[in-house]
C-alpha cells in the first residue's frame, strides 16, 4: 500500500492549523486513508503506514507525536510495534485501535506501554478527545526533557564562567553535548596552527580515551568540511560522498552530527557526535540543541585560550591572578551551594532563572572588572596582549548577553500570563522613547498606524514591541534612514499587528529559521546580537495564543506580524 501523508497548508496571514504529528498503521487500506483525511481536516498532519516495519522506519527518520496503530496486524501486532517504537522514541504515545472481542489484548498493550486503546471503527468525537489528552501528555513530556536540557546547559554555563581551564570547559562541552543530543560518542576537535590537521581533544562515551591527542588531516574529511564552510553537517547511514575519505570508517556509525564552533566568525573546533547504539537519527531537535551548547562553547574557548596567553605574555599581573583564583574558589562554592538548593527544589524552572540571574551573573561580573584592572596596565603591554585583553572583554560581554536571553527565553515558559486590556498606541510610544539610545546617530522615521486596544500582558507585550523595533534598528543599513511603520489591520475577522522596516531584510526560504533559538541568517561581524530576541518573542505571542510570521525581501525591509486572538494560557 502506498504511504499517505497529509498535511494542511496556509497564507501567511492564517492561524496555525497543525496540532500534531500522526503515524497511523492498519493493513486495512480503506481504514488508514479515512483517518488520514478524516484528521488531516481536524488540523492534524497524519501518514499512513501499511506494515509495522514501515512504521519504524518511519520512526526512524521523523519525530511523531502519536502512533495510532491496529492491534491485530500479521507479522507485527500492534503490541509489538508499540514495545519497538518506544525504544525508537520513549516519549512517543501510543494509541491501540481494537475490535470489541479484543478488549484483554487492548488491556496487554496498556501494559506493554500503550497510552490507551479505542475501538473500531472510532467515533471521531471518542478519537479528537482522546488525540487532545495525548498530545498534552506529550507535550509535558518534551517540556520535560528540555527541562533537562537546560540544566544541562545551566551547568555547563557554571563551569564556563568560574573556570578559565580549556581542558576543564572542553571535558564538560563533550559531556554536556552526549546528554543534550542523546548520543553514544563525543569528540571535541580542534585545528592545529596552520589550519591543515585537527587535534582530537576532549572525548565522551565508551571506551574513548586512548584517542585524545590524535591527529586526523582535515583534507577529504568530514571535519575538514564542516571546519572550512563552517556550516553543520548530518550524515545518515554509509557515507558515499567522494569529497569526504574517513582515515578510519566504521560501520557501526549509522548516524553522525559535526557542528562547528565559532565565535566573532572564527573556527574554534568541531563538535562531533555519533549514534552507535541510539535506534534513530539525529534530527533537527538535536541540531537546534547542540547549537545552543557550541554558542556557549565556543567564547568560553576562546576567553580561555586568551587568558593562558596573557598568562604567558604578562607576569606583572602574577598577584591580580592569584586574586582572580581566589575569587573563582570562592565563587565555585557558591555554585555548588546553589546548585544543591536547585537539587532539592526538584530544578525547578523558576529556580533555575533566580540561580542563572543571581549567581551566574556575579561572576561575570567578576571576570569583567578583572579585565577592566588589566586594561590600567594596558600601555605596559605587548601590542598582541592588548589584543587579547580586548577579546577577553568583549567575550565576557557576549556570554553576559547569552545568558541574560537564555534567562528571558525559559523564564517565560512559567512566568504567570496576566491578561488585561491594553492601550497600544501607549506601549508603543514609550517603546520608542526607550529605544532613543539605539538610533546610533542615525535618522529615523517612525509611522505610527492603527494601534487599537487588546487584551494583553502589558509587560510581556511591551517586551515584543522592544525586540521587533529594535531588530529594526539593528538591520538598517549603516548611515542610511531608517523607516519603521507599526499598526495594525483587519484580516479575516483577526486583528494582526506589524512592525515593518527598510532594513536589509532575508530570503523567504530562511523565513522558518527566523524564530528558532539563536538562529541568524546575518553574520555575526555584521549585526551584533545572540539572534535570541525572536525566538523570545514567539513564545510570548504563542502564551498569548496567538501567532507570528515574517514576510521579507532581500535589501526590502522586513515585516513582522503577529496576533493575539485565540485560546492563550491564562493564570491568575
């Protein structure tokens, strides 16, 4: 039987109709076709599968919210296939579609890890319910694991920012990056002097030591390719690339992730991970979430390696180092006395947030007013020393501004929604005035449209209107005028407020990029930023229950759009 997918598309002036993923599984082609449509037209983006084998493939290379799948089906039951796709994807909820004389093998599959059954042929007003309560048991489920993942980088962050041990941070980013990606290996390469060999050094998994201090070429290799376009790489299965010769191919490897660490738009080194035992690929979720890590990685690395320079260059500052030390041991307990708190509050997000804000930032702080006693001393050294003083600096600043996004961005998972109504025009006039500072004495020209009240968080609502504005004025083009126009108009009974400017704009096959986590389409030496503010304000406009696109051309001008109708989260 042929597979089905069905999916349903929109304007780019539609609400969101695509409620969750659906793999659907009968040998019964009439019944598979019926519910893929029959869903599909409920918002539902379905396939349908003939076999269980089919399925699992399917598994393999796609993340699926629900399998809905027969429980009596010939060489695979439905029991079966539910036991092989939970070790494909433990979080996957499994449905059961029963006959009415199956019901103790219905109760068999419960146990063997099945959400819950329904019997056939399902009443669309048992089957819509029930899809509802799954989806939500899915979504904590994925809350929950990007609970763990923020941890995770929240303890990587601790050791980056108390400690200036390349060996230490490169330990922790290979560990840090085995967890967050659910891989077997981990290796940390990084580039000798000359650009032409890489240096294996930090590992994680088994048996994985003895290839620290290994060298590979980085011609016709992967991690060649991935360090000289910069650009992260996926590999699935055998790799028959000719522009890639593994020194050492292994056959077990039946999925691989390169990425690149980069900071200001040098190559620090590669983050290599390898699936072995893992049953499915890696996928997009793991790509977003290894680039989160190596953009924290990456200037921990660099500040780093230019400390051990100033190390090697300045021995004047021996007594300001050893104060430095100290204050890192003191700052360390503090982070272990804190992270024992965290612990026991069951990491909590809102725990984490106090910690990141309050404990995370100190030591940054920290670090920087060190920096600022060596640039006293600054004239007393070597041209090259200066230099790195100064990258020191600036790197600190970045990783304060990482955080302070990372902070924003899991606080508003849980901050509480306190909706009332609110008058635009007002929040966005004093907006503006806050923003006088970012002009950098450039001309700008504001049109103010059609701002009617809503029903908003006016705090959460005036966060959007900052990030949207600013993102304006960052994209101008330098020494040119910027023209901003902000209102709003009716489209098919939804209000839908823009933000428009004259900047640079991007490519509308990159439009879906634009709200990912510290996703940037611009390069770093050009717009500053943690490419953060978007992301921040999609989840603000999604508690709203509501939505939020982009339209562009390149050289253009962009223009933001968002609503704030629909059923958002409401707390007291």
């Amino acid at each position: 039987m042929a597979t089905h997918e069905t999916s349903s598309s929109s304007l780019s002036t539609e609400l969101p109709v695509s409620q969750g993923n659906i793999l659907i599984v009968d040998d019964d082609a009439g019944i598979v076709t019926a519910l893929c449509q029959t869903l599909a037209g409920n918002g539902y983006r379905t396939r349908g599968c003939a076999s269980g084998s089919e399925a699992l493939d399917a598994l393999r290379q796609a993340d699926y919210d629900v399998l809905l799948c027969d429980l009596m089906m010939p060489q695979m039951d439905g029991i079966m296939l539910i036991r092989a796709a939970l070790e494909i994807d433990s979080n996957l909820i499994g449905i059961v579609l029963t006959g009415q004389g199956a019901i103790a093998t219905a109760v068999e599959a419960l146990r063997s890890g099945a959400f819950d059954y329904i019997e056939k042929p399902p009443r669309l007003s048992v089957l819509l319910p029930l899809l509802s309560r799954a989806l939500q048991v899915r979504r904590l489920r994925n809350e929950n694991i990007q609970l763990r993942q923020a941890v995770a980088m929240y303890e990587l962050s601790m050791t980056v920012a108390f400690s200036l041990d390349a060996e230490l941070i490169l330990r922790k980013v290979a560990d840090v990056a085995l967890q967050v990606s659910q891989a077997d290996e981990a290796s940390i390469v990084l580039p000798t002097a000359d650009g032409k060999e890489g240096i294996v050094a930090a590992v994680a998994g088994d048996d994985r030591e003895h290839l620290v201090g290994q060298t590979a070429p980085f011609a016709r290799s992967v991690i060649g390719w991935v360090a000289q376009s910069q650009a992260a790489l996926t590999l699935h299965g055998a790799v028959d690339d000719p522009c890639f010769a593994p020194v050492r191919p292994r056959g077990e490897i039946h999925s691989a992730l390169s990425v690149p660490l980069i900071t200001g738009g040098r190559l620090v080194g590669v983050l290599n991970l390898n699936a072995t035992r893992r049953p499915r690929a890696f996928t997009v979720g793991d790509l977003k979430a290894v680039n989160i890590l190596t953009t924290i990685a990456a200037p921990a690395l660099v500040t780093s390696q230019l400390y051990q320079q100033l190390q090697h260059d300045v021995t004047a500052r021996t007594q300001a180092e050893a104060e430095v030390r100290r204050l890192n041991a003191e700052l360390e307990q503090r982070v272990r006395d804190r992270t024992a708190q965290l612990e026991a509050a069951n990491r909590e997000l809102e725990a984490f947030s106090y910690s990141v804000s309050h404990d995370l930032r100190a030591p940054l702080r920290a670090i920087d007013g060190f920096s600022r006693i060596l640039s006293d001393y600054a004239a007393h050294l070597p041209e090259d020393a200066q230099y790195s003083l100064q990258r020191l600096r600036h790197n600190t600043q970045r990783m304060a501004q990482l955080i302070d996004d990372l902070l924003t961005f899991s606080r508003l998972s849980h901050q509480p929604l306190r909706k009332q109504e609110v008058t635009v025009r007002e929040v966005v006039h004093d907006v503006l005035e806050s923003l006088q500072s970012e002009r950098n004495g450039r001309s700008v020209e504001y049109v103010i449209g059609k701002l009617p009240p809503c029903q908003a968080d006016p705090v959460l609502l005036r966060q959007v209107y900052v990030n949207l504005v600013s993102n304006a004025l960052k994209f101008t083009r330098p020494r040119a005028t910027a023209r901003i126009e902000i209102g709003s108009q009716e489209h098919e009974g939804a209000r839908v407020y823009y933000v428009k400017d004259n900047g640079v704009g991007f490519d509308m096959q990159y439009a879906d990029k634009l709200f990912g986590v510290f996703q940037r389409l611009h390069r770093l030496e050009e717009y500053e930023g943690t490419g953060a503010g978007l992301a921040i304000v999609q989840r603000i406009i999604q508690r709203h229950g509501g939505r939020i696109w982009a339209e562009g051309v390149v050289d253009r001008g962009a223009t933001f759009l968002f609503t704030l109708t629909g059923r958002g989260e409401e707390h007291a």
